[in-house]
C-alpha cells in the first residue's frame, strides 16, 4: 500500500498546549501561504479535501493531524508569511510551528513545500536556517511543477540543491505537481527511508485502527 494513502483526520489544534502525546512518528508539513501545501497533501494521500484548499492564502490557521492505516501521523502546519492577517494571528501562527518544530519529539522529518515559480523566498531560508541544526532531514516539494516546462523546473531543482549545498546530505528536493501527480512516489520513497527501522509498518504492513 503506498505510505500515505487512506490518512484520515485525527484532530485540529490551536495552542501549543493543545497538543495530545504522541503515538507514532510524525511527519510535518510546512510552507508559505499559497504555496500549495494542502493540494500537496492531498494529492499525497489521494484524497481531493483531506487537507483544506482555499483560495485565500492565510486561511489554514490550525495545526491538523492526520493518521494512515501503518501508523504514521501526517501533521499539517500552519502556513507561514501571509500578510493580510492581524498580526496577533501571525504570532500565534508563528508560536505554534515553532514549538512544535522545536519540541516534538516524534517528529522524524520535514515536507518544506515552496511554489516552483518562487522557491528560496526570505521567509523559507529563515525557517531552513532555524530548523536545519536540529539534524532532522528536510524534503523540498517544488510545487505547481506542471505550471513549468519540463527543463524550466529540471533547472529550478537543480538551482535549489546548489544553493543548499552546505546541507547536502540533510536536504533533499523535487518537482511536485498535485494536479499531475508527478513526484509522489518520489516523495514517498525519500519518507520511506527516514522511516526505515522507525515504522516497520511502512513496508506495507497495516496496522489496526485506533
């Protein structure tokens, strides 16, 4: 069964003291507003509004937690960077990912999607630099890759693993695309490896439901 599919909603949160323990490894999600997080897990997970898609960036402001059959937690973090929001909201929103990308142990990985039109904007490099010494690998989804000649965005991949160089090992990058699919199994496949020996699992053993 592939890694991610038939995830369902475990539960929304709004606080950092909201959050429940952990049962299992997590991955996290993050990215810009309208970067296409939501279509990204979405289209990861095969299922059209398991992650909410909104036209108006900004409005995801709760951190969701998904669950898949093998026991692995899909954790959908706030977008970050709109501007259009009070400013107590992007303090919230900003408290929220830190602490949990700070302080949560279960989690295993970062998903980092970034529109492949605007990659490596301010706001990603400060996240990567704050995130990044922690020693947890980061995959890049190049989202909205179908918006892009096949060499265009063969290009942009390759721009971003250069100016990554100094992490190379840690940091992984692709194309995505969830309206063509392209690059899921890849992405599936690089969650596989950081989860070898973590989720037995993730081989293709389901487990039972909570």
């Amino acid at each position: 069964m592939p890694l991610f599919r038939h995830a369902e909603f475990v539960t929304s949160i709004a606080k950092p003291a909201g959050l429940p323990a952990a049962k299992g490894p997590e991955i996290a999600f993050v990215g810009r507003s309208n970067a296409g997080k939501s279509s990204a897990i979405n289209a990861l997970v095969g299922h059209t509004r398991l992650a909410y898609v909104s036209k108006t960036p900004g409005r995801t402001q709760l951190l969701n937690l998904f669950r898949t059959p093998a026991g692995l937690y899909l954790v959908d973090l706030p977008g970050f960077g709109y501007a259009k929001v009070p400013e107590a909201i992007r303090r919230g929103w900003a408290e929220l990912i830190e602490r949990y990308l700070r302080e949560r142990e279960a989690l295993v990985g970062l998903i980092h999607i970034m529109d492949v039109r605007h990659p490596l904007t301010a706001l990603d490099r400060q996240l990567l630099d704050w995130f990044l010494p922690s020693g947890k690998p980061v995959h890049i989804l190049l989202s909205k890759a179908d918006k892009l000649s096949r060499g265009a965005r063969a290009a942009t991949v390759a721009q971003v693993r250069r100016a990554l160089t100094s992490w190379e090992g840690q940091v992984t990058v692709q194309a995505f695309s969830a309206l063509s699919k392209l690059g899921v199994e890849e992405a599936e496949a690089v969650v596989q490896g950081w989860l070898a020996g973590v989720l037995p699992e993730a081989a293709g053993t389901e487990v039972a439901p909570e």
